[in-house]
C-alpha cells in the first residue's frame, strides 16, 4: 500500500446515503452512480488528501469487527478503482513540501 499519497474525493461528486448505511456516489457531470457498502461509505469519508491508506485502513480495523486478513489489498483496490473512474485524486505536494 503507498501510505505517502493521500486520496481525495473529486469534489464534484454528491454522496446519497441510503438506508442501511448503503449509499449512491453520484457523478452529476455524466449521470452516472456508483453503488458503496458501508465500509466503502466509510473509507470515502476518509478520502481528504491528509489521511493515508495506510492510516484509513488503521481507522478501518480500529472501526470495524472482524476486518480481513486480505483488507489492505482491498482498499488499494477500492481506491484503485475510484481514481480509474475519475471519482478520487491526489494532491501534488509543492516543491519541497511532504
């Protein structure tokens, strides 16, 4: 996991939380949506370009019961996906910043 960049939610995006802690990511540009679990839910709520995967999966196992063994590839994967989909960036430190 590449605990130095830190995922940000595309501003854009309007979250719609469901029943059931379910929710729709919405892409009001192409009208799409994206279905997220409640541990989705979860880790999008983290995505604010100061939080690492590394400390969102910390936040993840410090949350939940029974977290997976296998959880680190899947939040990798899960971030993975919303930056391929245009949903999640990263901030670009300034010269000679961290």
């Amino acid at each position: 996991m590449n605990s130095i960049r830190k995922p940000i939610a595309n501003p854009d995006l309007v979250l719609r939380e469901e029943f059931d802690d379910w929710a729709v990511l919405f892409d009001p540009d192409s009208g799409s949506g994206y279905g997220l679990s409640p541990v989705s839910v979860f880790i999008w709520n983290r995505l604010d370009g100061r939080t690492t995967p590394a400390e969102i999966l910390a936040d993840l196992r410090a949350h939940f019961d029974d977290v997976p063994d296998n959880a680190e590839a899947e939040v990798t994967e899960f971030i993975d996906d919303l930056a391929r989909r245009g949903f999640v960036g990263y901030e670009v430190p300034l010269s000679g910043q961290r």
